[in-house]
C-alpha cells in the first residue's frame, strides 16, 4: 500500500480550500450581521409602530415580522452567493413555493389583508358595540383573521376579517353622542300641550340629558287610539342604554300623576241573539 504524502496533497489543495474557507467566512460573518440587522430593523419597526395611534399593536408586530423574515431571507440568499451557491434558481423555488402557498391560502390571505385594513382604519375597536356580517355584538378582539363578538346574551361570535370589511358596519360607539327616540301615545281626550310640557320637564330634569343639540319634544301621529308624541334628547354615548330606561319609567310615572292616560287598544265583542 503507497503511502500519501499528506503534505504534498495539502500544499497542492490549499490555495482551494483557503478560497473556500475564505468564502465560508465571508458567508458566515453576512448571516451573522445580517440576522443582526433584521432583528434591530424589526424591534425598530415595532417601536415606531406603537408610538403611531392610528396603527393597532397587532398590525405593529405583523409588520415587524415582515421586514424581519424579509430581510433573513436576503441575508441567507447572500450568504449561499458568497459560498458559491447560484441564488437564482433558489429565488425561483422561493417564488414558484410562495405562489403554490398563495393560491392554497386565498381564504386566510384574503382575511389577513383585510384584518391589516381593519386596525389601518379603524372603523371599529375593543369594547365597541357593532353590527357587522348580521350579527351584533360587543367587539372582544381583532387580530389578522378574524373579529371576535359577544353578543348582549354573551355569546361568542367569530366574524372573518374579509366578511367584516366587505360588508356595512354599523358602529353604534363610533361618535361621542346619541339621539334617543322615544314615542309616547296619550289620548285623544288629553291635552297635547300639557303632556309635551311634562315630557319635557322629564327631560330636563335628567342631568344626563346634553342641552346641545336641543331635545325636541312634538307631535308625531295621529294614530288610530292615541296621539303619538315624539321625544328626541341627546345623551353621550355610554349613557344611551341608562338615560333610555330612566326616561320611559320617568315619564309614564310624570303622565300618570299628572292624570294624561295611555291608550291601550281595546277589544269589544258584540254578541247577536
């Protein structure tokens, strides 16, 4: 058996192997700063992201994964050129991978996309009461997917982002006051301006009632058994539900002592021998 005569094969094979040792140095200090970057360009994205009021935490993160997977996938396409590897063909598996990837996910894509609109736009926000896709509820969370609802009986509802933003969304918090309509039938034996003038002491009195815009209190229809008489005050917002209530129970108790009847339909039966 010959012997090898190491030296001479290492001194014939070095100038290859230092040219490949050099480049895997090269190739291995571009991953490590480049990993570096990517990670500081992503915490860099999300700090600007969370001091931005219009741009939820969330969506903040979600680009902050962004740039960061970007730009590990090109530090790693710069890294395989430096070692000698052709990044062309790479980038097209990359691309043909990203398409197959796409074409399957069209539904989550689709959502994803119109999640990003959400927290962009905010047509709605946690805590918020909306309809939206049919189904009304108190929005609990909105992520990338989906919009999470409870309903006033505290059922959960899971509303796909793309359904959300396709649709008309009906904020019911969306301004900082409300109107309140009220309608109150008394009878035709009654005086329409005594009764308005009660109602509107009622309304008045209600220290939750805004005095801008002006509450109106008239006539509204003259129905079949009643004079209907309309009430419009306006509340702020959290005070809607509250201040409803206590006007309905406040003003039947004021027309009652005031001796002004509700009419109620009444049913007469005739009977023929």
């Amino acid at each position: 058996m010959n012997n090898i005569d190491w030296q001479a094969q290492f001194t014939e094979h070095w100038p290859v192997l230092a040219a490949y040792g050099l480049k895997a140095l090269g190739a291995f200090i571009v991953l490590i700063v480049g990993l570096r970057i990517s990670g500081a360009m992503a915490s860099m994205v999300r700090r600007q992201a969370i001091k931005r009021p219009n741009i939820d935490e969330t969506l903040g993160s979600f680009f902050a994964s962004l740039v960061r997977w970007f730009l590990t996938a090109a530090t790693i396409i710069a890294a395989l050129q430096l070692f000698g590897v052709e990044a062309t063909s790479f980038v097209a598996i990359l691309g043909a991978m990203t398409l197959a990837i796409g074409l399957s996910l069209q539904g989550a894509l689709g959502n994803i996309a119109s999640g990003i609109m959400i927290m962009l736009f905010r047509p709605y926000g946690v805590g918020q009461f909306i309809e939206v896709a049919g189904v009304g509820g108190t929005v609990k969370d909105i992520n990338l997917f989906q919009t999470i609802l409870a309903t006033p009986d505290n059922v959960q509802v899971i509303v796909p982002n793309s359904q959300a933003i396709d649709g008309v969304i009906k904020n019911y918090a969306g301004y900082p006051t409300r109107r309140i309509d009220l309608v109150f039938g008394i009878d035709y034996g009654d005086g329409m301006e005594h009764a308005i003038g009660v109602i509107e002491g009622v309304i008045k009195a209600d220290k939750r009632v805004l005095a801008d815009p002006q509450p109106v209190v008239r006539v509204d229809n003259l129905g079949s058994s009643s004079v209907d008489i309309i009430a419009r005050p306006w509340v702020n917002t959290p005070d809607y539900w509250e201040t409803r209530w206590a006007l309905t129970q406040n003003v039947k108790a004021a027309l009652d002592a005031a001796g002004i009847s509700i009419p109620y339909p009444h049913q007469v039966n005739v009977n023929r021998d």
